[in-house]
C-alpha cells in the first residue's frame, strides 16, 4: 500500500464499483501467480549453482532476465525498471505540488496556473535534491513506516468528512432526485464503465500493487526468507480487502464526484491542511527511494563495463571461484535467433554442476544479505549527475500535471510488463522440458494475457490521459 492509493478512489469511479471490487481481487490473485513464478526461477537458478544469491537484491529480476532472454532481457527489465522509477518520482513530486498548491504554504503566481505548480514543484525540489545527493539512505529506513500510517490516516479523515458532507438530509434529497428521475440510482451507477474507464482503472490499480518489481528487495530484507511466499498472499489478500473497503466508501460518500487525487477534496479547515501537509512529507521523503537506484545504475553504466555488471556474462557467474561449469558451452553462432540461444542456455544449465554449501569459501554469505557497502567516489560529476535526473522528474511533473494520469500510465505500461508479461516468459524459458503440459499452457496463456491487456491498456490510456496532458497541461476527467 502506497501513495498510488490515493488515486485509486478515481479509479474505481471510472471502472465501476463492481467491476473495480473484481479487479482487485482478480489483480491481487495475478500478482500472487506473477510473483511465484519469479520465486521459482531464482530457486531454479540457485539449485544450478549459477550464483542467483550473490546477485545484489535489486539486480536479481535482471539476472533472470539474462539467464532466459540474454543480453536483450536485462536491458528490457533495465529498461522497464528505470521507466518505472521516472514515473515514481514524478508521481511523488506530481502530488505532493498538487497537495501543497492547496495549503497556506502555496507559493502562488498570480494569473499563471503552470508557474504557480511550477514554483511548488520546485519547493519541493529543495528537499527532495540534498536527500536525493545524500551518499546513503539509512535516515529513510522507517519512511515506508510514516507513510502507511500517514495515508491510513489520511483515508479516516477523508471517510470522517464524507460521512459529514453526505448528511441524512443531503442524502434524503438525493434519493428524492433520482425517484423523480433526476439521475441513475448508485446501484446503476456501479456498473458504469467503458474501455477508458476500465484501462484508466487497470493502470492504476497494477501501480498500487507493483509486487514483482519489488519481490527480491523485499525478499532480501527478511529476516526469515523462508516464510516470504505465505507473506506475501497474506499481503496480497489484506491489501486487496483494505483498496476495495476504502475506494468504494470514498466513491459512494463523495457521491460519485471525485478526483484524481482524493485528498484535493477535501476542504481548507486546518485538520485538512495537517493531513496534506504530512503527506507532503510522505512524498518528499519517499522520492529518494525511487529516484536514488535509478542514479545509482546510470551511474555504473557510465563507468563502464566493469561496473554495470549486470549486462556482463562472465562477472554474473558469481564473485567467487566455486561455481565451475562441468564443461565449458559452446559459442552460441550470431545467426541463431534469440530463441534457439534461449534454448542453448537451457542445456548449459544442465551441463553445470551444483556445489554443496560446504564448498564454499568460509564466511561466505549470499550477496543480497551481505552488508551494504560502496567504496564510491563521490564527485561533483555524481552529484550533478543526480540533479540533472531530479530536475528533469520536476520538469515532466510540471508539464504533465495529472496524479491520476500518470499512475494509470505507468501502470498499464511498465509495471504491467514486470508484473504480469514477462514472469510466465522467463518461468517458461527456465524450466523448459521439466514442466508439465498443462503448466506450460498455463505460462504461455498468462504471457499472452498479459501482453494483450498491456498492449490494450496502454495505447487507451497514453491516448485518453497521456495525450492530452501533454497538449493541454490540464488533467483530464
């Protein structure tokens, strides 16, 4: 549960309250399906001795990646990480300029809507830039902590009001209306949708959950890794319970009319202004946590190939002398098709020989729970490095002005890749001849439905919401 549970209010509002409720629950059970199938590559990968488990955390998804597709599926997960932790930082920035343009804090520029969220983007940009620069992130451990309660708190307020705008008399004069045929009934108005609606709903509500992307970090930082996968249905169904009781309470106790972002409803009375102002806090200190690995990989990328290991075979066989290969493979010929190398990999996993833990060198700890430490220098060519990144997160921020907008983007398009199309490709690939008939029909139909639905849901939503963002610099509802 983060910050894209603020748009998920809109979200149900465009996709219906019935179709929404089955989404999530739908969403929640793909993403558990997703994640297991990820899970069961990197056990695949650690039982050949191939070295999954001294792949730092954040590169493991890339190592997969590598090991099914080649060189060109590390960069697509590369790729697709690095669109996703854009889109994060301009989300953050996005509604913590929108949340701040309504408080007493506001820097407004007269007659200019563009320069006034300008100016607040960039007095966010203030903190967010030394956090960003910061050469490590320790201070930000228990901001994942203050945000959830910072937004469970945020939903209490905003339910709190609503039951306090929807009077008994308000509410008695809408039944009225619509017995004297002034409008449909909420019953009929929970089946409402379309096809934009219901991509703007996919979109979002695939940000909101994101488990794949973040499975390894999140499995790396247990203390028992062994219990991450009964953790994380368990995550998956509480999540799920908590979107579809909160968005449908907002929806119906707004009366059908919110926001993208459901905190610029509420009203200027100084609890509203506390409840923005700390999830103001929220977003500026959450920024670092996206914006910081996005740095970090430009930055080895551009010092080298030794450096950006990730896209290097031999360095990802593993730091130590232990994982030897049986015999060494042949060259896979330039003109075979990434398919047939695909293929040829799966008999050098074959060929390996695994190691028994006593082989390995004393003291020998996997990567992912090694303690965190870099011996980078720290330049002015890191430090502008990073501000040319925050700065240019704040422009698109200004420029594409829509919370909602923006997460239903990302969503549908790079955290629906990581997420739902390529876990049953790479589990398919890897395991190859050892699964069954019927599980290889279920990866291969999985990799088609989520390619479609993808596919689908991001031409809708870059034509209804992207599109007209950029063209207009207005949000679109």
């Amino acid at each position: 549960m983060g910050t894209g549970a603020l748009a998920l209010p809109y979200a149900f509002l465009n996709g219906g309250l019935f179709w929404g409720a089955l989404g999530i629950i739908l969403m929640a059970r793909w993403n558990y399906f997703a994640s297991n199938r990820l899970l069961a590559c990197k056990e695949l990968l650690d039982s050949a001795a191939l070295g999954a488990d001294d792949v730092e955390a954040n590169d493991v998804y890339a190592f997969i990646a590598l090991k099914a597709l080649g060189r060109p599926g590390a960069i697509l997960v590369r790729a697709a990480t690095g669109v996703t932790f854009v889109g994060c930082g301009v989300s953050y920035l996005i509604a913590a300029s929108d949340l701040l343009e309504i408080t007493p804090v506001s820097l407004v520029w007269a007659g200019s809507p563009i320069f006034t969220r300008l100016a607040n983007t960039l007095l966010c940009v203030l903190v967010v830039l030394p956090l960003s620069c910061a050469k490590s992130l320790s201070f930000l451990s228990y901001t994942s902590f203050f945000g959830i309660i910072a937004l469970l708190l945020s939903f209490i307020t905003i339910i709190a009001l609503g039951i306090n705008h929807t009077s008994p008399t308000a509410a008695a004069a809408a039944a009225a209306a619509v017995e004297a045929g002034g409008g449909p009934s909420a019953w009929d108005r929970a089946f409402e949708t379309d096809a934009k609606g219901l991509s703007r709903f996919f979109g979002i509500a695939c940000f909101s959950f994101g488990i794949p992307p973040l499975l390894f970090p999140i499995q790396g930082s247990m203390p028992c890794p062994e219990f991450f996968r009964p953790a994380v249905g368990l995550a998956l169904v509480s999540v799920a319970a908590a979107y579809i009781l909160i968005a449908e309470t907002v929806v119906l106790l707004y009366d059908f009319v919110v926001p993208p972002n459901i905190l610029t409803v509420l009203s200027t009375s100084p609890l509203s202004t506390t409840v923005r102002l700390s999830m103001v806090l929220v977003c500026v200190l959450t920024y670092p946590l996206a914006i910081v690995p996005l740095c970090e990989s430009v930055e080895k990328a551009l010092e080298g190939p030794r450096v950006a290991r990730i896209y290097r075979w031999e360095s990802l066989q593993g730091p130590t002398s232990y994982y030897q290969p049986r015999d060494e493979p042949e060259a896979l010929s330039s003109s075979r098709s990434i398919l047939a190398q695909c293929l040829g990999r799966r008999e050098e996993i074959s060929r390996e020989t695994p190691r028994s833990p006593s082989d390995r060198p004393p003291g020998h700890m996997p990567r992912y729970q090694q303690p965190h430490s870099k011996s980078r220098t720290w330049s002015w060519r890191v430090l502008i490095l990073r501000a040319c990144i925050v700065f240019a997160t704040a422009l698109l921020a200004t420029l594409v002005p829509c919370f909602g907008g923006v997460v239903a983007f990302l969503g549908a398009f790079s955290v629906a890749i990581l997420s739902f199309v390529l876990p049953p490709l790479f589990h398919l690939i890897l395991f190859n001849a050892r699964l069954l008939r019927r599980e290889a029909l279920i990866d291969v139909g999985m990799f088609f439905l989520g390619l479609v639905v993808c596919v689908g849901a991001t031409s809708l939503t870059a034509r209804t919401n992207l599109y007209p963002l950029v063209s207009s610099h207005t949000c679109p509802h």
